[in-house]
C-alpha cells in the first residue's frame, strides 16, 4: 500500500477519534496479526476491546507476541463457535458495539452473527461495504458486496444500498450518489442485474430506499468517469461522480476491489453492516491501515445510528 | 492513457509489422473515428483495407474526415445488416483475414458473425478478450470474457479458455498460464463460478482444453500476487503469475476491465476469436493505441493460424 492510499484510510480514524472508544467484542485473538489490529485501534481510543474466547490461549497468543492485554475485559468461552454465540449476546445486551473477528473462520464467527435465535438480525439484510482508497478518483469509494452476499436477491440489494448509502453518510458524504452497476448502462432483458438495476432506482423513487441518489444500470466508466459518460451522452446525476458502486453479484465485488487493491495501489477497509452492531471481518492480508479503518468505520457507524435514533 | 501503457500495446503493432498485412474488411466506416482507426493501421502496414458499405456514405465521411480512401477497394452493401453480412461472405470466400466494425451497431455485426448460415462460425464458440497492458503487471494480461458471452456455460468456458490460449501463444506467451476466478480459491457448492473452474481444470487434464496450464477457481490476489498467495499458502504453478484470467461472467469481466482501464491507468486492446476471422469490435471511447492493437491482434492471430495449420 502506497503512501496516499493510506494517508486517506488513516482520515477515517480521526473522524472516529470525535466520538467514544467504541466497546468491542475481539471474538477468538489467538494470534499476531487479530492480537495487533485490537490494540493499534486500542491505542488510538477509538475502541475499548472486550476479548471473547478460551482465556488460557488468548493470555499465551498476548504474552508470546508481547501485547499487553492488561486491563482489558476477557469473556470466557469454549471453542470458535461459542465464543461467535457469546460475542452476539454482548451486543445483544448492549454490552459491546461492535464485533471484532479474531483467527476464527469467517464461517464460524457469520454463523453466530445471522442466527435467528443468538444473532444480530435486524429487519434489514446484513451486507459488507468496503470503503476503498483509490489513488485516482475521490475518497471515499464504497465498494459492496464484495465479501458477503454472494448472489443477492432483489430485496438483499435493496439492503444493501440502504447499509452503504447510511454509511457513506456516516463517513461524511452529505448526499451520497450510488451506482448499480452492471455490464452496460441499457435495460438488457439477458442481463439481470440490468433488470434488477432498474427496479432499485424505482424503490428509490418510491422511498423504499432512502438517503441517497440512486441510477442504473451502469457499466463502471459511466459510474466513474466523466469523459466516459460524455463520450456516450448519459444524463444522470450519479454518471461519471458515484460514491457508492452496487456490484451485481460477490464474483465482481470480489474481483474489482482485489484488482483495484493489487493492481491499483488502493486501501480497502471493510465492514459488515445491517446488524444490531457492525462486525469487523479482517483477513490475514489486511494492512494495519486496512484494520484501523475497519475499526474507525464502526466508530462511525454506531455514532450514525446513535444520531439518527435520537433524532426520531 | 500514460505512456507506460501505450508503449505495450504498441509493441503488439511492431509484432505485427513481421507479417504481411492482412486483408480487412471495415464494415461501415461512415464516422471520423472508425476512418480513423482504419487508416492508422493501413498507415502502420498491418492492414489492407476492405471498406463495405454504402459506397456514396462512406465517401462523404472519408471527404468530411480528411481521410483518403484512394486505392481502398469497396464493396457496396445496401444497410448495415447487408455490410455485416457482405463482409462475412468476403471472409468465408477467403477474401478478408479480418472484419473491423464500424459505426454500425455491435448488435448488427456480431448478429450476421454468428449466424449458423452466413457467419462465421467454427467447431469453436466464440468469445472476446481483451490484452491488458497494466502498468503495475507483466505484459500482456489477457482478460476474457469481458464483452460477448453474458453469462457463458461450461462448454463456452471451454472455448474462452482455448481461443485465450492460442492468443496469448500467438502474442509470444511460450506457455501461457491460465487462472479461472471467482471469488474464492476453494471449491465452493454455493457458487458455480468455482465449480465450473473444478471442472475446466479436469478438462484441461483429459485434453480437452491443450497448450497452457491451467488453475482455479482463484480470487483475483491468488491469481496475479505472489505476496497474496504466500500468505494464503497456495501451491500452483498458476498462482500470482497468471497471463490469462477468465472472467466468470460478463459483470465480473466487464467492471475489470474498465475499471483497470479507468483506475489503473491501463490500456486494452479486444479482439473477438474463435470464428474464420478475428474480428475488431472497437467502441467510441477507444484509445488510438487501443485500435492499432486490436489491428495487430488480428494479424498475429492469423499468422499464428497459419502456421499451426501448416505445423498439421
């Protein structure tokens, strides 16, 4: 990760940094790189960490990779899967804002997360965002779903706009402008995210989906090039400018923000929305700069809900 | 466009300049950049053209243009679903090595190519692919299919993964490496796009694709980080220094493409294979780098035609 990119991920924690450490369920820390990404964001106080999981082997991982844990609350559980359990029940009680994934799998930790019974389930779909750094367009760019959802239905996409439009506001785009993209900006009745595209802009219309601007469908140079869009005489105020990119399905989340990471010198940070409380799904690769940004987002996130609830 | 990537798309131009030039039928040139493209390439020796049409449209835009089309040979066609036809008639008879689209509608070209009866249809399906000139990768990236086959089954998978092969070989890639994506590197029942990569692999051990090696599924970092795939712990001879990736589908391949294009300073070139001739599916928002390498894609791939069939 090149110098800018990071600088624009680091911005994200000093908006965080105006708000409350956020209390934080690091669920399974029983390695190097989840024991460092809980105290570099311990460290800047934009989270509290409440360690989730068998105490003996988080007090072994701390000591033999000489990170203090001192002070910091340990909720005791047996094994990945029950410590997933317990994570939600400490959100559920309002004891934590935010789930932190440790080196358990992915699997295990979502499992617990989109439970009927012990998760955090709301009346939306859960969905990931990614906020990205790339060096050659405006900061932020959100990315979603490039990491959940791996063929979302109509009524999972309409979530997923609402998730990303409330978190690109909650990072400080005032009106953000979403672009559902597609293989081309025509209504192609072979293509359905085309189809699906166009009955997203008509729920925004009907203000099934609210807080942003919403056009599509669009082939990602018309979403985010200017000379593009001219070049093909496209009349919409999303064209060229979005802040908000709608992947058809997880194949081409997935493979644009990777390519745009590896190829493109770009920062990702990523998160889960949707939930009662967001969920921080880091992998081995992540960047300290990608983890902190993780973590500032869900600052951001639980001080947007907090706002719009008292507003209410 | 930076210089770094006009630079390798033009060396496809100089590759090409070793062969005669082939004979090009340019169908419907009746604007200033499809002239244009036309006679960059004539200019450069890569082409001969063939310019079919409505003979008095075309030299009304050539005059307009400031073009000379003098020594040209044209054939006359009625509209464009005539021209499209015409000049796949000049390649069935051997006459034209190449088709280039003009102003006509992709639609209407592509319509008559793969018509079961006046097109040009082999024992291959067809697909499209794209040579990337990434800066911040090796040369060539072949990307395939970003702009043909929608949403491609099994057995058209199969012909992206050969007619990319025999590109990459004819652009002097001694022994392309193939890696098929999808979001994830494991097999997984949830997302076909993983279990068509399984099933290509086996292909390719049974002979049924020949002449690179073959993986997958990827996600995009296994397939062109080496440092990606250290952390992940991947062995495979694909891994992190994949020439070809195969997109799977049209959205996936697409938003790529662009996106690169867009956000990674990179450059593309596209040819359609798999049929008698190449053909040159420029657009509007091509770079002139873009269209003489398309030309010479065209070149190399009937050169590289030849020779097998002489080799047999």
């Amino acid at each position: 990760m090149n110098a800018t990119s990071s600088n624009r991920l680091y911005s994200l924690v000093e908006q965080a940094k105006k708000f409350p450490p956020l209390k934080t369920a690091v669920v399974c820390p029983y390695d190097a790189v989840s024991l460092e990404g809980m105290a570099d964001a311990a460290r800047e106080g934009i989270i509290i960490p409440v360690l989730v999981g068998v105490e003996a082997r988080i007090r072994a991982a701390a000591e033999k990779n000489n990170i203090s844990i001192s002070g910091y609350e340990i909720v005791p559980a047996q094994d990945d899967k029950s410590s997933a359990v317990q994570a939600c029940a400490l959100a559920r009680e309002g004891k934590v804002g935010a789930l932190m994934k440790g080196s358990l799998h992915t699997d295990d930790l979502m499992g617990a997360v989109v439970d009927r019974n012990v998760g955090l389930r709301t009346n939306r779909r859960m969905s990931h965002v990614f906020a990205m750094d790339v060096p050659s367009y405006k900061w932020p760019l959100l990315i979603t779903d490039a990491a959940l959802n791996i063929a979302p239905d109509l009524e999972t996409k309409r979530s997923i706009c609402q998730n990303a439009i409330d978190l690109a506001k909650d990072l400080g785009v005032a009106e953000p402008k979403i672009a559902i993209l597609g293989a081309t900006e025509l209504v192609n009745p072979a293509m359905p995210a085309t189809l699906e595209a166009a009955c997203l802009c008509k729920m925004a219309d009907r203000g099934q989906i609210t807080g942003g601007v919403l056009d599509g469908p669009f082939a990602i140079d018309n979403a985010i090039s200017p000379e593009a869009v001219k070049i093909k005489g496209i009349k919409s105020p999303v064209a060229g400018v979005a802040d908000i990119l709608i992947m058809p399905d997880i194949e081409a989340g997935n493979i644009i923000y990777k390519g745009l990471v590896y190829l493109a010198a770009s920062g990702a940070a990523g998160i889960v929305l949707g939930g009662r409380v967001p969920v921080m799904l880091t992998s081995r690769a992540d960047t300290p700069a990608a983890r902190l940004g993780s973590a500032a987002m869900a600052v951001l996130t639980m001080a947007g809900q907090k706002a719009r609830q008292s507003s209410k």
